[in-house]
C-alpha cells in the first residue's frame, strides 16, 4: 500500500512544473520601413541654363562724312552724351567752299546765256512774221533757247550739290546717344564714309552672348529670359530673345544671341557684364534618395513593397546623382512603392509595415 504513495508525489509535481511553465507563443511584428511612391518621387524638372554678356544699346551708329578731306575739329571724345543737332566734327571746307562758289558762277553764266537766246530767238520771231527769215532759222533760234535753258537747270543742280558739299563739311549728330568709338582723330585725312564717331542710342539695350551650338537648338527668336546685372544680381530684368546668328562664329563655334532689355535703362550701363537666364521644362524624372539604391550582383537595386506589404529587390537603371538623390532613368513601375531607407537590413519575401515617408509619426529606422 506504500508503493503507489510514492509514485503519486513524482507525478504531482510533474504537474505541477508543467502547470507553472506553460509558454505564451507570440509573433515578432513586421518591421517598419519607410516607402516613396513613384508617383511622388516623379516631377517635373526645370532645366536653366545661364550665359555671361555684354550690354550694349539697341542701335549703334557709325557716323561719317559724306564726303572726303582733312579733319580740323572733332568736339566730342568717348563717354560724351550728345544731343540731336549737336555738332560732332568738322572737316576744312576751303575746297567745298571753292568748288561751292565755281558752281554759283556757272550759274550767272547760264542764266547770261539763256537771256542771250531769249532776246535772239524774239527777234528771229518778230523777222520771221515780217517773212524776213525763213522757218529753219526761226527753229534753230528756238533750239538755241530750250538748250540755254537746259544749262541752266544742271547748272543750278550742280550748285545745290556744291553747296550740300560744303554743309557736308560739319558732321552733325543725328540722334541723342552717348559716343562709344572715335576713331578718326584731328588732322586725318578721311575719306567719305569713314568712320568717325560711333554713336549708341540709349532708348533700347541689349545684351549680347554666346551660345555654343550644342545648345543653340533649344532656344528662339521671342524666348523670355532673366537678365542680372553683375553689378547688382539681386536686381531682374525681363528680356527677349532679339536675334540669333545664322551662322555659327569660325573661331568659337558658338552662335551670337542678342537679348533685349527694354526696361533696364541706366540700370544696365553699357559695356557692363550681365548674366541671362534661360529657364525650360523638361521631362518628368524620378528622384530617390541615395539610401534607397543599392548594388546586387553588380547591379543596380531598389527594394519595392508589393500589396501584400511584403519586398522584393528590382533591377533599375541609375542616372546622374544630384544633391536631393538619384535619378532613376528606367525600372521602375508608375504606381510602385520603394523602400527608402534601411535596405541593407531587408530580404526577400519579408513581411513590412510599410510607412510613408511623408507620414507624420515617429519611426525608428536606421538609413
């Protein structure tokens, strides 16, 4: 009767331990990772280009005599401001002035001429009426006469030239404007249509750049741009695209670009630096964070969460990095989720919670 008394107390407290040791089975929980969407990783881009020039006026004049000599007087120098009317230099008008007066005297001597022949061709009249000359006679005294005359219209002619001749010995300013050039100094001898003074107006400017022809394409005649003063960069301008060369320049292979201003006044000196800015769309590009990207296999990867909130690596092509990440060129579904952080830790086929990353709660994630 003692034996199974023995046997009960092992059993009890094997009971017991069991009792006291029953396990709590619990799931570990998904692990949180933070996701983009393509969709919000995509936008549209906006590409500027920035060029360096000069400012210069909108029309820019080379001013010259009409006719040749020897410079005696040039009144204005680089810098100066001047006023239509005002008279920018002279050339010695002895010899305008001769020729001016030779003119005037052939004139007197025309009109000599054609008195002349007017009184003989009156009298020839007269006789002929009294049938004292024949009709041939009277005829060549008319002829005499409309030639008479006839000098004397070129004779005058040639005196109005003559004296334009002698005017064209003062070079007179044409416009306001400021003088950029002198070439021509005091004491040369010019000839007509040489350069003088070169005048720019200062109603207009422009600014005049470079653009190499790799990039020429993208811009027309009427584009808006952004003109900054280097004096003054905190200062805009609008501008247009004015002109743009034909032809690409021999030695530099770019294409001159003239931007005008037509609003900036004193504000744009002339032959000060400024700066133009071309903005331009370009296409959507996708953009994630550096952290996203990684190498398999010698591969580009990104890790992707599926409906099923579970990941798996997806090959991608890579483009340029930028400070804001990289751009993603091609790979990517438009309505995928990436993994932006804490890849290295993922494998494929796991389960995640995943998180936006533009959610706002708190989310232990190592990138």
């Amino acid at each position: 009767m003692k034996a199974p008394i023995f046997l009960a107390a092992p059993l009890a407290l094997l009971a017991l331990l069991t009792g006291c040791s029953d396990p709590q089975v619990t799931d570990k929980p998904p692990r949180a990772v933070l996701v983009r969407s393509v969709a919000e990783a995509s936008a549209p881009m906006t590409n500027v280009n920035v060029y360096t020039g000069e400012v210069r006026s909108r029309f820019e004049t080379d001013l010259a005599f009409r006719i040749g000599g020897k410079i005696t007087e040039r009144r204005v120098d680089v810098g100066a401001r001047i006023r239509r009317g005002d008279v920018l230099a002279r050339l010695d008008p002895q010899d305008a002035r001769l020729a001016a007066n030779a003119a005037r005297a052939q004139v007197v001597a025309a009109e000599a001429d054609v008195a002349l022949a007017r009184s003989e061709f009156e009298r020839s009249k007269s006789l002929r009426e009294s049938n004292f000359i024949s009709e041939s006679a009277l005829d060549s005294r008319r002829t005499a006469l409309q030639a008479a005359q006839a000098r004397l219209r070129q004779a005058r002619a040639e005196a109005a030239s003559a004296g334009n001749q002698a005017e064209y010995a003062t070079l007179v300013a044409d416009h306001d404007g400021v003088v950029i050039a002198a070439p021509a100094e005091p004491g040369e001898v010019v000839s007509s249509g040489q350069p003088v003074v070169r005048v720019a107006r200062l109603d207009e400017r422009e600014v005049l750049i470079h653009v190499p022809e790799s990039r020429v394409g993208g811009l027309a005649v009427g584009a808006k741009a952004v003109v900054r003063p280097w004096s003054d960069p905190d200062r805009e301008f609008a501008g247009v695209i004015r002109e743009i060369a034909p032809a690409a320049d021999a030695a530099t292979r770019s294409f001159a670009v003239r931007v005008s201003v037509p609003r900036a006044g004193e504000a744009l000196p002339l032959g000060a630096t400024a700066s133009v800015a071309f903005a331009s769309a370009a296409a959507a590009q996708t953009v994630l964070p550096l952290p996203a990207l990684t190498r398999v296999d010698g591969r580009d990867v990104v890790w992707i969460v599926d409906d099923a909130s579970t990941v798996r690596p997806l090959a991608v092509e890579a483009g340029e990095f930028r400070e804001n990440g990289v751009v993603i060129r091609s790979g990517l579904p438009p309505d995928a989720r990436v993994v932006v952080a804490g890849v290295h830790r993922l494998v494929e086929g796991e389960t995640v919670r995943p998180v936006d990353e533009a959610a706002p709660v708190a989310v232990d994630v190592k990138r």
